[in-house]
C-alpha cells in the first residue's frame, strides 16, 4: 500500500499544469517573475489563481509527505514571485495566502521588487510570499 501511495503522490505531483511565459510584449494581464527586476524564469496570467501551488514553477518546496523517512520535493510558483509587470489598463492583487486572503497588494503598474513594497514577509515586503493572485481586465 506505501508504495502504491508513493507512486501516486510522484504522479500527482509530476501533473501539475504549467502557467504560460512572459509574452515578447506585454498587452494584456501580468506577468510574474522569479527574481526581481524582471529576472529569472516567468509566468503569464489573464486570469485569477487561487493557489500558485498548482502551476508548475522554478521554486522547490519541500515536505515530509514523501513517505517514511522521506521527504516529498515540488516545484512551483507558491512564495516565488520577487517582480511583477502589468499591462497598459490592467490591474492586480497579490495575496499572500490562497484564496485571495490574507496581505494584499494592489497595482496598475510594475512592481521591479517585491521586497520594497510594504509587507511582513520574513524575506521583506511581500517578495516570495505570494501565493494567489487577482487579474482585472481593463
């Protein structure tokens, strides 16, 4: 039975969809960055996401559930955001818990680093400590 369990939660796990790339030119909604100023691997949104942890991302967690004496690794875009950039008309909120709850941060316009906005994220402001996100079309 462990082994059944385990090889599901590896399948599960390797199922996760993939958000999108930056486009070459943003027209419409936001882009999030892996690192600030607009660095690092990206990921183009249209649309709202509840919990950042079912995309496929650059960032690793990890966790106990891998099983006995073993640990379960994922990669994700849960806490991973450091920049964001939005088109022309188009609004979002970050929020640091799924859901849409929890800090938020509204904005018009890019954000080059998360880490300068205000927040109470142990790495500042609210950089990698985004895990839903809010997109408003124009």
């Amino acid at each position: 039975m462990t082994t059944i369990c385990v090889v599901l939660a590896i399948a599960a796990a390797a199922c996760k969809d993939s958000l999108p790339a930056a486009p070459s030119e943003l027209t419409a909604g936001v882009t999030l960055y892996e690192h600030a100023n607009f660095g690092g691997q990206s990921a183009h949104l249209t649309g709202d996401v509840r919990d950042l942890k079912d995309f496929k991302g650059p960032c690793e967690h990890q966790d106990s559930s891998g099983g006995p004496g073993g640990l379960s690794t994922t990669y994700d875009w849960n806490d991973c955001i450091s920049s964001i950039r939005v088109a022309s008309g188009w609004r979002v909120e970050l929020y640091r818990d799924e859901d849409f709850k929890g800090q938020s941060l509204a904005s018009g316009v890019d954000v080059p680093n998360l880490q300068l906005v205000m927040g109470t994220c142990d790495h500042d402001g609210l950089n990698d400590c985004v895990t839903s996100v809010r997109v408003f079309r124009p």
